[in-house]
C-alpha cells in the first residue's frame, strides 16, 4: 500500500511546485505585512522537495494546532491559506480529478453527517436568527473536508504513526510556550492554584489546550508500558512529566479528571493490578484530604474548590430553560449569543451575575456556554441536535469497543495503542459532560482537530478489521463499496 512515503519529487513537480512557492510566498506577504512569513513558505517547500509528503503532513498539523491562537490574527490567515493549500495539493497529487477515486466513508459516520446537517439546516430554517448560523455552517463544513482530507492519505499504520507524532509535537511547543509564559510573567504558583492565573501559552482558551493533554497523556502511557529499551521507556516517562507541567499549569479541574479517567480505563484494560492500586491510592488521598486539615486547606486552594462548579451550575440552567422554552428546533445554530442574557437565574448586579455577564461578552463570537456537549446541542438544535449527539458517541464507542474486540485477539501491538486512541476519545466525552468544546464545536480546529486526529487514527483501524483488510482498494474507510 502506498503511504505518505519519504521522497524526491521529479523534475516536473519542482516545476509545478516553485511558483507555487512564489505565489503562497506573496499571498502571505500581502496578508500579514512581514516578508519573514513569505520567506517561511519558500523555506518550507524546499524542505518538502527534500524530505517529501511526511514533512508536509506534519508541518500542517503542527501549525494548525499552535499557530492559529491568539498570537497574530495576520497569522492565523496566513496558516489557514497555506495549509489548506498544501493539503488540497497532496490530495490531488494522490486521487486527482475523478470523483469516482475519492475514497469513500463507513456508513456510521455517512449516517451521523447526514442527521448532523439535517439537524444543523431545520433548526437554521426555524431559527429566529437564521443567519447567526451561517458562518458556522461554513467554519464547520470546511472542518470536515480537512478532517476528510487527513482521513483520505492514512493508507498504512506507519501515517498513523506519523499523525500521532505530529499531535505529541503540537503539544509539546504547547507545553513549551506555558512554561515559557510562566517563567516570564512571573507567576506565582498559589497564585495559580487559587484561579487569579492560569497559563495557557499560545492558546488563551484553557478548554481547548487541556484537551490537548488528555489525548496525548495516555499515548504517552503506553510508551512507557510497551518501550522494551531503559532509553526509550526513561525518555516516555520524561515526556509524561513534561505533559504533567503543563496540565498542572492550566489547574483546570475537568482535565484533570479526564486524565484520571482514561488512566483508569487504560489500567483496567490492560493492567488489572495497576488498576486497583490507582484506585486505593486515590481513595487513600481522599480520606486524607477530608480528615487532615492542612492538606485539605491546600487541596482546596489548589482545586478551586471555594469556587465551587464555577458557575457550571447556572449555565446548566439557562441551557435547561432554553430547550423547554425551543424543544423542537431549538434557538438555531449560534444563536445562543442573542439569547442568554434573558434567561439569567440572578441579578446581574449579584457576584455570580457579574460573573455570568463576563462569559456572556464570550458569546459574541458564537460561542455556547452551556458546558455540556449535550446541552450545548439540545439548545441549539433542538430535540434533533439532542439525538445527534448521542448518535455521534454511541458511533465513537461502537468503533472503538469493536477494534478492541478484534485486535485483542490478534495484534498484541496495535491493540495496546488502540487502547490508548479508545481511552482518549473516551475521556473527552467524560470532560463533555462539564464543558462544550473538545469534541465538535462547529469546527473550531484548535479545540476540535485533536480528537479528530485520535478518531481518524481509530477509524483506520476499525475498518482494517473487515474480513477484506488486505484489499489494495483504495477506498479505505468503506465498510463497503455503496454507500447508502
């Protein structure tokens, strides 16, 4: 099968692919102002002619999951052109023009997009604020078709290998721009533990970088369960701790908590023993922290506890008069924003409504703070948004429980990262029951792409596990040649 194989270009693809360069270096210079960026570009695809489409694949992931924050607006413009351009090329590089080359989807997720779009469109239609949706609609469609795209150039474990390594890349220069921003601003770490500061480097939203860490910490787990050589399990381990400072620096107690649960499911799978000692560890720090004073004092400054669910609770309440008021069809897709100041459970001139007007300022931009997945969607698209919900982790964990059944039997190795792809994913729906973002939040790639990496990942597998998974077909996520 063919893979995302290091090599040369020929001489008519260096044609094809220099002004290229010169183009994307001038569209970049027009867009941002800095000739340094333009500069990049050419410099990148210079690396491409040496080191081939592998290259290319990572420098994509990598920059869209750190470049697009809130460093540079001009920024963010220029990686979205030029990534989107790369992976547009190297898709037509591999398929070119006939439709009929394209490769097709399973039919649980074909079922999910069609109940997806269907749910997104009637509730749009009935919505009071049809076109608060539009741009979403938009943002979302164009993050399926990259996830569609990175799907379509899997074709062999070692482009999973190379995707995972890309995603542990990403949130290691994530980790590095915490600690960078930490040591430079001088924060002081009670000061962090008690909400005044929490570091999030490249990224200002804290959700959306903690889910970075609860996908990467349990492929980092199974680096160290499965590393055969002192050298590669001491540099797993090292790996672990740098993902751990950055966790701790975010305090953000629902990632801890997913971190804690993929643990669990992880031990549980694989290690039974290690999973009842987490458990009495865990259940011995709880005693401890309840009956000795001076460590619950400090568990709750670091925890938050004071704080309580942060408003969690309030928020939850106006999603739950929402959806009795707009059962049906909901308030339409990013219309939240023009609805949640009048369903405020306290006087706004109150500490929790000053609170609540804050996040309500976070809304203007599209934003749901509903902090559930479900929520989020029941309020937006009413009873069918409900539904697609569930019908989206009813098919993660279908995929997932299903490759862990079959590769249990067969491949001691790909199941253990199958393991860790499941409990991953599966975390992230555990954390979505206290926030909206992480999973599918109309495409917002920062927050999202990671868990659609570890999907795509899972999927690859799934399908390899039909009785045709030495089939040179390249439709190579079809459960079978029809769709529908």
């Amino acid at each position: 099968m063919n893979s995302l194989i290091l090599h040369r270009p020929s001489l008519k693809e260096i044609k094809l692919f220099i002004p290229l360069a010169i183009l994307l270096a001038f569209l970049a210079i027009g867009l941002s102002d800095y000739i340094i960026y333009g500069f990049g570009l050419v410099v990148m695809l210079f690396l491409f002619s040496v080191f081939g489409e592998r290259f290319i694949i990572v420098f994509v992931i990598v920059t869209l999951l750190t470049f697009v924050g809130d460093v540079n607006p001009n920024l963010r413009i220029v990686v979205h052109v030029v990534d989107f351009s790369l992976l547009g090329i190297l898709f037509l590089r591999r398929y070119g023009l006939e439709w009929g080359n394209y490769p097709s989807l399973p039919k649980p997720i074909i079922f999910f997009l069609i109940l997806y779009y269907t749910s997104m469109f009637v509730s749009l239609v009935m919505s009071d604020y049809p076109t608060a949706g539009l741009p979403l609609l938009f943002r979302q469609s164009a993050f399926f078709i990259i996830v569609y795209v990175l799907v379509s150039l899997i074709r062999d474990e070692a482009d999973v290998k190379l995707y995972l390594f890309a995603l542990i890349l990403a949130t290691s220069i994530l980790v590095a721009s915490s600690l960078v921003m930490f040591v430079t601003e001088g924060i002081n770490f009670f000061n962090l533990a008690g909400y005044r500061n929490r570091v999030s480097g490249l990224i200002s939203n804290i959700d959306a970088i903690t889910a970075f860490y609860m996908i990467t910490f349990p492929l980092s787990i199974i680096l160290i369960i499965r590393s055969k050589h002192t050298l590669a399990k001491s540099l797993s381990w090292l790996l672990l701790f740098y993902l751990s400072l950055g966790l701790l620096l975010t305090m953000s107690r629902s990632a801890i908590l997913g971190v804690l649960v993929s643990s669990l499911m992880m031990f549980y799978i694989l290690k039974r023993k290690y999973f009842y000692r987490t458990t009495v560890i865990l259940a011995v720090l709880l005693v401890t922290v309840i009956f000795y004073e001076p460590l619950g004092k400090f568990s709750s400054l670091l925890f938050r506890m004071e704080a309580g669910l942060t408003s969690r609770d309030q928020l939850w309440s106006i999603a739950v008069s929402i959806i009795k008021d707009n059962p049906i069809f909901g308030l339409g897709p990013g219309a939240y924003k023009n609805e949640m100041i009048n369903y405020f459970p306290v006087m706004f001139n109150s500490w929790s409504g000053d609170l609540l007007l804050r996040l309500f300022e976070m809304t203007k931009t599209g934003s749901n703070m509903s902090h559930n997945f479900y929520l989020f969607f029941f309020s937006e698209m009413g009873i069918f948004g409900f539904i697609t919900a569930l019908v989206f982790t009813a098919i993660f964990f279908k995929v997932g429980v299903q490759s862990l059944s079959v590769y249990k039997k067969e491949n001691d190795e790909k199941y253990y990262l199958i393991v860790a792809l499941f409990t991953a994913g599966a975390s992230m729906f555990v954390r979505n029951l206290v926030d909206s973002i992480g999973l599918l939040y109309y495409g917002w790639i920062t927050a999202d792409l990671p868990f659609w990496i570890i999907f795509m990942c899972l999927l690859f597998y799934y399908n390899k596990r039909l009785p045709d998974n030495n089939s040179q077909n390249t439709k190579f996520l079809a459960e079978t040649n029809k769709v529908f």
